[in-house]
C-alpha cells in the first residue's frame, strides 16, 4: 500500500512536522472565512531585506479595533521577529537555522507586557529538525511543560507520528497523539488518535488544477460525533470562491479576488441554515495590500 516493493523507500524530502500532517483540510476549511469582522492587512518590505506587517480588525459586535505591528529580518545570521499588539504585547522571536546541525533550528520566543511587569513574562524554546525522513520538534516553555513530536516518512507516501506532553511540575504525560497519513500528489488521508480516545481523520482530495476539497471527521466522547465539508474553486488566476459546511448546517462562502498586483479583496459570509430566521448570519471583509 505505501510502496509497489516489499522493501522501504525513505523520501528524499523532509516529513511535515505533526501539526501539519492535515494542514491541507485544516486550511480549506479555516483560509479566507473572516466571519463577523473587517480586516485591512498591509504588507511591506524595505530596501535592507527587513519585512512590515500591520495588521487592524474590528469584529461586528466590538466597540474599538484590534491591530498588529509585525517586522521581520535577519542580523548576523539570526532571523529576528518582533511583534506589538494593540494590547501592549511584545513578542520578540529569534531563530538560528542549521548552526548546529544540518537540518536543525533553534527559537527563542519571548511575550511581554510592560503593564503587567516581568512576573507576566513568558518564554520558550524550540529545536526543531527536518532531515531526510525525519521531522522532529522539542519545546520546553516557563511553566514546565516539554512538549516532544516527530513524524517519521516511510515509502515516500506513508507517514507516522507522535506528539505528547510533559508537565515536569506534575510528573505526568498529557496530550498524547498517534498520527499517520498516506500521501499522494492528488490526494491525503489522515487519522489522528489521542490518548483520551478522541479520533479525528480527514481526507483532501485535488482532482484538477482548479478544484479541491476536504473533509473533516471527529469523535470525542464528549460530543459524538462531528463533521465539516469543504471545497474550493479556482476562476481563474486571478480570483477563487470556497464553501464549507458542517452537521449543523452552518454554511460558509467566500470570494478572493485579487484586484491588481499586491491589492487582494475577500468577502465572506456565514449562513445558520438551520435556523434562517435567526440573526447569528454574519459577514465579513478582508482587505490585503502589499508592495
């Protein structure tokens, strides 16, 4: 099933790390759905290399906007972000990519809040490693908790993954994920276990160069059992609409349009179609500029 041959291929490429292994569905269905909020997103890059975010939202039921000031460059070989938010986070990130290793990263991430002093600082550590059929990911953060996954590719289709957590102040595992994909150039299937016994599997399907589509299944033991369908159709080069719905009926539509050269338009909208009368309907715009 992953190989024509008894024997194991490795693949040549790096495995996605754990979180990704359904990140095709997980995109489908989360991408260009700004539901109940207006979004302008500016994007600029100065003549030195050194990337400009900003960022502003303004949800539908808010009195005041929410925005961003991200930038990004690279000095003396460590690629350095910075981000301020309008809630007076500072987020500062540095990276060193193969310095120790071949394939391997190393982050630094700090948040803080000038009004909350030092006690509210937060931190953690990232080493990250992605070489031949291995992908590898080890965070340790300030309240004790080591977080440890890897993905491992087998015959250049099949993937296996593990990722679990441990609280060092408590002594105990948590978290723990059992995942495997197969993987082909049209087609993903994936089914993640954990160990409370919730199961989530998805499949994304591109049958031509215009069209995609992914489905999403989930079973806890809280809630049963859950379900979103998702598709997406290229116009043309220029512009592509989504839909998506879920067992409640909830329908989600958007439209991408990109106007001109760094001048992209989204319109979005969500429909309870269980309950037309309702008035939890909700649209959404996004605009993004970028030079």
């Amino acid at each position: 099933w992953c190989s024509k041959t008894t024997s194991l291929r490795f693949s040549p490429m790096p495995p996605p790390k754990f979180a990704d292994l359904n990140k095709s569905v997980s995109d489908l269905l989360n991408d260009d759905f700004g539901f109940g909020a207006t979004k302008l997103v500016l994007k600029s890059k100065a003549a030195n290399g050194t990337n400009f975010k900003v960022e502003g939202v303004k949800a539908a039921n808010a009195t005041v906007a929410d925005g961003s000031l991200e930038t990004k460059f690279a000095y003396a070989g460590v690629a350095v972000k910075e981000k301020w938010s309008t809630n007076n986070d500072v987020l500062s990130e540095f990276a060193v990519a193969n310095k120790y290793l071949p394939g391997s990263k190393v982050t630094a991430e700090f948040v803080f809040n000038p009004n909350k002093g030092l006690d509210a600082l937060k931190f953690k550590v990232k080493n990250d490693y992605e070489k031949d059929a291995v992908s590898a990911s080890l965070v340790v953060n300030n309240a004790g908790v080591v977080s440890a996954s890897s993905v491992f590719s087998v015959a250049k289709k099949c993937l296996f993954g593990l990722t679990t957590d441990y609280d060092t102040g408590k002594g105990a595992l948590a978290n723990t994920k059992f995942g495997a994909s197969y993987v082909e150039s049209d087609l993903s299937v994936t089914a993640i276990v954990s160990s409370n016994s919730d199961v989530e599997a998805s499949i994304f399907h591109k049958p031509s160069g215009k069209v995609s589509a992914g489905l999403k299944l989930a079973w806890t033991q809280a809630s049963s059992i859950s379900g979103e369908l998702a598709a997406k159709y290229s116009l043309d080069s220029t512009a592509f609409v989504k839909a998506k719905i879920n067992k409640d009926l909830n329908v989600g539509l958007s439209y991408t349009q990109t106007i001109s050269s760094g001048v992209t338009l989204t319109l979005a909208t969500l429909v309870k179609a269980g309950a037309l009368q309702g008035t939890d309907h909700k649209v959404g715009l996004t605009l993004t500029l970028e030079q």
